[in-house]
C-alpha cells in the first residue's frame, strides 16, 4: 500500500498534528507514504521528524497548473494507489488527476464545521471521483449527508491525541512562569486560530465580567490570525492591559497546558476540538459551547462543561461554576484522561484510517 498524503496548510493547527501522527503511525506499520506540503509550512519545516519523503510545493491553489503539474510529477513517480487529499485545497487536485485518467482512489478529509455548498464546483469535487470522505466528527459527517453525500461515503474517524499522565509539579510551575502568571492567580486558557468563528472576542467581554468577582484571574490567549489586532484593541477598550494578554503561535502546547487552571473553548463553530482533546489528556479542567461536534468529546457534566454558543452569560455562569466548584473540575478533568486514552488515541485513528484505505483497495 502507497499513500501520497497532500496538505497546504500554511500554519500548524489540528489538521497538521493529526497528519502528523498518521503518517508517523503508519510508518511504524509498514506503510510506504510521500507527504507533499506547502512551501514554507511549519509542517513541510518538521517533515524531517517523519522520516519519510517530503516535497514542499506551493499548492496556492486547486486549480493551480503549477501545482497541478508539481502533483502529477509526484504520483508518476511514486505511484501511490490513493492520494488522501488533507484540506479542500489539495482535493481539488486530487480530483483533477483522477479526471485525467490517473487510476488511482482519492481520499478526502474534512474536518470544519462549513458547508461544503459554498465552493461552487463541490459536486466535481465530493463526487464519484472521490472514493471515500473522513469526517472527524459525527456532526461533520451528517453535515455532509444533509448536503447531498451518500452515507456510505463518509466515514467517521475521531482525531487522535499522545495522552500522558497529569502534569507534573515542576512542569506548572515552569508553564506559569513561562506566561508570566503568579502562584496565587487563576489562570483561564485559550487555545485557537484566530479567526471570527473561534469566539475570542466572546470570551475577552466574558473575562470582564469574570474579573468583577475573581480579580485575581488571568487570560491567556494562545495562537495566530488574521483576528490579532481586532483582539488587541478588544482588550484595550475593555481595560484588561495586564490582565488578558495575547501569547501568538505556541508550537509546543505541552510546555504551557499544565500552568491553566481552566481551558475555555468558546468556538461558534467547531469540527471536533483538537486541542480540547489534549487539554483533556492533561487533565485541565475545561469549558467549551456546546457546538459541533464539540459535545462527542466533551460529555457536559462527567467531563467538563458546556455552555451555549454565542451567549457570553452563559460562557461567564460556566466559568464561575468551575471556578466555585474546583473540586469537580478535578474530577471531571480525571475522567476526561481516561475517556482520551480509551477513545481519542493515536494507535485507533491510525487504525481507523488505514482500515478506510483498506477498503477502497479492496484488501
């Protein structure tokens, strides 16, 4: 089995770590892969961690001769049996490929919460011509069903996550100081893109009011986007200099997980949550909306809390009734852990995923 995994992610999200642990997984089975990246990507930058052949391509566009052409190259001399196509972008090639006689099967991931209907050539795209879909989610595949894919296209595959023990003493220690966050303060996390459907905004107004009865909270706000200077001036109109900073891209999650006392999630819209899967792993207590497919990872009340999409009171009552009840969150953040470790593990997304690739092939 030869798999050709395509990807033009210019940033390091979810999508890109979870690619990162397939190929990783099926290389230690045997599975002969070629990973082409865009040019310039943190994941083409740590493609030498995989220990299988990469080429960096601009992939700027599905329609894209170039890259089109850059591809082509890459199946005649590879001569992959399935190209897995890791965004819409690098679909629309592998279908272009297919329509011009390459005898392959194409795999698609899909992993937002937008409907597909919004590319006028979706039909070319999530048709015949591509043989299986991966949803990463229940509601994503159901989604895409309501949109017009036959059900047995689409596949469900949950994202995986390395779960570890607890953190450490030493390690919160090192992550707080790391923020610049004291031992006595209470330290609310956020971890996203941003960008509008991740509801940061949402939260910065909800931390105001959370300062009104627990002055000593802090806000962190970890990651990148085109959102970043909206969110700065948000934060300056609030009065929350000092009080809520913007941390930018963190590449190394785990270095910073174990200094939150609190992981908010306040997406509008959300596939899954991949990084709810591993502040679960590490046994942060978490609120997220209860949106997508966020409420198949998060069990309200056994594993963290949910709240309304979109409702800043009810963000705030969610965040006060963690922050009044720390000894649940405790132990719904222990439950959390092992409810990762039995259903969102690396070993069973690869396993699910070659189990995919299997049955195109027909092997």
């Amino acid at each position: 089995m030869r798999i050709l995994h395509l990807d033009s992610g210019p940033a390091w999200r979810g999508g890109q770590q979870q690619l990162h642990y397939l190929i990783g997984g099926l290389k230690r089975q045997g599975i002969q892969q070629f990973l082409a990246a865009r040019k310039g990507s943190p994941l083409a930058t740590r493609a030498a961690e995989l220990e299988v052949p990469v080429r960096a391509l601009s992939l700027s566009s599905e329609w894209n001769l170039v890259s089109l052409a850059s591809v082509a190259r890459l199946v005649g001399r590879f001569r992959p049996h399935l190209l897995h196509a890791h965004d819409s972008r690098t679909l629309g090639l592998a279908v272009l490929l297919k329509t011009l006689g390459w005898g392959g099967g194409v795999v698609a991931a899909r992993r937002v919460a937008f409907s597909i209907r919004g590319n006028p050539w979706w039909k070319f795209k999530y048709g015949r011509q591509t043989s299986r879909v991966i949803a990463v989610s229940r509601y994503i595949r159901d989604l895409l069903i309501e949109e017009g894919l036959e059900p047995g296209q689409v596949e469900v595959v949950y994202d995986g996550v390395d779960a570890e023990a607890a953190p450490l003493p030493e390690q919160r220690s090192s992550a707080r100081r790391r923020l610049g966050v004291a031992d006595g303060e209470f330290l609310i996390g956020c971890v996203g893109h941003l960008t509008p459907e991740k509801g940061h905004a949402l939260l910065i107004r909800g931390f105001s009011e959370i300062l009104r009865t627990h002055p000593e909270s802090r806000l962190a706000v970890v990651g990148e986007g085109p959102l970043r200077a909206e969110l700065e001036r948000l934060i300056r109109q609030t009065g929350l200099q000092g009080r809520a900073v913007l941390t930018g891209f963190v590449p190394d999650l785990d270095g910073i997980l174990p200094g939150f006392d609190l992981l908010v999630h306040p997406s509008l819209a959300e596939g899954l949550g991949s990084v709810l899967l591993q502040a679960m792993s590490r046994q942060v207590p978490l609120c997220a909306s209860r949106t997508g497919g966020i409420p198949e990872a998060v069990i309200d009340g056994e594993t963290g809390f949910l709240f309304s999409p979109g409702s800043p009171d009810a963000l705030v009552r969610s965040v006060l009734r963690a922050r009044s009840h720390p000894g649940l969150a405790r132990r719904q953040a222990e439950r959390a852990a092992a409810r990762v470790r039995s259903a969102f593990s690396v070993e069973r997304m690869v396993a699910e995923t070659r189990r995919v690739y299997s049955d195109i092939l027909n092997l």
